[in-house]
C-alpha cells in the first residue's frame, strides 16, 4: 500500500498523499512514494499535467513528521532535510506543469511541497505557514528559498521568523497562491486548469516550463540566450508547423500531435 496514490483523469495525474490519519504529515515512507509517483508521472506518456492534493477534508500537507523528527541528531537532521529537497526538486523540475490543489492545512513541509509545484490553487479552507521556528528548527524542505522567491524577502521573512499561519484569502493577496475556491469547486477547477494546459501543444508547454525553471537561476542575458534556445527547438515540431500554417491559411486546428 503506497502512501501517495495516483489517479488518471484523461491526461491529467492526480497524485494524493493519503496519510489522513496525522494529516498527510510527510514521513520517510512518504517521501519515497512521492518520489516513485512523480517518476510514475514522467514515465507515462499519456499525462500531460499533474496536480498534487491531499486525502480527507482537513489537511493538504501538515508539515514534514515531527514524531519522526524528533530525536534526530544533526547528521539525521541533514539528512532528512537533503531527502525531502531531493523529492522537492524532482517535483519542481518534472518535465510536466505540476499544480497544487491545496485542500487543507499546507504547513511547513506542505506549503514547502505546495511551493514546489508550478501553480497554486487553494480551498477556502486551506491554511499556510512555516511554523519551523516554533518548533526550533528552520524550514527543512526548500522554505527558506523558495517562499521569499515567490512571495518577496520582507513577507518571507515575517512568515518564517513569526512562524504565524495564514487563511487562503492572505495566501492568494500576497501571490502565495493564484486562486482560493469554495472546497467543492477546489478539483474541478484544478482539473479545469489542467485540461486548459493540456489543450496546448505539449513540446512548447514543456520547453516553456524549462526555461521559466533554469531562466529564473540564472542572469538576464544568459536567461534570454536559453529562452532563445529552447524558442529555436519548438520549430523543429510538427505541431509549431501545424499551428502556423493553421493560422496562415485561416484553418482551425484540430488538436496537437505533440511533437
Ligand atoms: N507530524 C506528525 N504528526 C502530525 C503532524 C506532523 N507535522 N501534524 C499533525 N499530526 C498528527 C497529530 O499528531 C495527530 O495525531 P494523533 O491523532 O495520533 O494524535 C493527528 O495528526 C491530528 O492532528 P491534531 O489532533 O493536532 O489536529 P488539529 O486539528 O487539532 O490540529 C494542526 C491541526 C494545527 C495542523 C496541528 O496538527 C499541527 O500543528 N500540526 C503540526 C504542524 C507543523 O508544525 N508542521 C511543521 C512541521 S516541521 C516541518 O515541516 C519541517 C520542514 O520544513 C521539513
């Protein structure tokens, strides 16, 4: 029995962490199954995009185990730290646009995982923090990096040194997350996000999600010469000519080949 389950629905894998029982609380075994699933996800030819949520009502992800964590040493620490980044990474650089649908509690290690994906969607019932220094450590799994990315170095600052937990409505004003949605509508407008990438031709979708990935590391000239490189490449598809010769010839398109 894995403890992250995955799901088809057309071209969309749902992953779901399923350990509601502490609240989907990412231990070591968790972390594998995540792992095997994002490579489940690469290897399948027919998902085009994957969305990240969940089981049960309450919680999304409530942090990295603390029963687990506990009686670490600082070498077991490191080490659980660098697991959860590798995972981390492999999420944040699967070739596939990754979205999270947060459905609960995203706290620690679940908005780090949350932070992970490409795009945010949140339930009205979601909650966010990095409560780390409450529990006398740092932000473990990629926090202290990626929040002040996306939400700026002063909101990243007050978030992690006052450890508070924010409601959907603060997540989504300060760009933590793009949408919030009454619980009920959160997966279908998940799913609809998903379908709506999906539609698109997907060698363009990926070298974009490539280049905003790399690009973002790196300065402005040698971002936009990879921007250049990856642009160059697409006109090596069928579905670049297609798309172009569509729009020439004032024919619709009917679907990508995507290649
Ligand atoms: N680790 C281990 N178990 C957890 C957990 C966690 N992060 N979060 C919740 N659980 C368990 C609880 O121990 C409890 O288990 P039992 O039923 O066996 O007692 C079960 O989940 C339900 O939790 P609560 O009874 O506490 O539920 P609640 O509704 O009263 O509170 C909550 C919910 C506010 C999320 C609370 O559970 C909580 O504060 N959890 C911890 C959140 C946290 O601090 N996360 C950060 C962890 S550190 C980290 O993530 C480091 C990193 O960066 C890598």
């Amino acid at each position: 029995m894995s403890t992250v389950t995955l799901e088809k629905n057309g071209h969309i894998g749902i992953l779901t962490i399923d350990r509601p029982k502490a609240l989907n609380a990412l231990n070591s075994e968790v972390l594998k199954d995540l792992g095997a699933a994002v490579d489940a996800v690469e290897a399948d030819e027919d998902i085009y995009v994957a969305i990240i949520t969940g089981a049960g009502e309450k919680s999304f992800v409530a942090g990295a185990d603390i029963a687990e964590m506990k009686d670490y040493d600082v070498a077991g620490g490191e080490a659980f730290g660098l697991r959860g980044n590798d995972v981390f990474l492999k999420v944040e650089n699967m070739t596939k646009p990754v979205i999270a649908a947060i459905n609960g509690f995203a706290l620690g290690g679940g908005n780090e995982l949350a932070m992970s994906c490409d795009i945010r969607l949140a339930s009205e019932k979601a909650k966010f923090g990095q409560p780390e220094v409450g529990l006398g450590i740092t932000p473990g799994f990629g926090g202290t990096q990626r929040l002040p990315r996306i939400v700026g170095v002063a909101k990243a600052m007050e978030l992690i040194l006052t450890a508070k937990t924010i409601k959907a409505d603060e997540a989504a004003r300060i760009g933590l997350v793009s949408y919030v949605y009454p619980a009920e509508e959160l997966m279908d407008k998940a799913l609809e996000l998903a379908n709506a990438i999906a539609a698109q031709a997907q060698v363009a979708v990926r070298q974009s999600k490539k280049c905003i990935r790399q690009g973002i590391h790196l300065d402005m000239a040698s971002a936009v010469a990879l921007e250049a490189k990856y642009f160059g490449e697409c006109f090596a598809t069928e579905d670049q000519k297609d798309a172009m010769n569509a729009f020439v010839n004032k024919e619709k398109l009917n679907g990508f080949k995507n290649k």
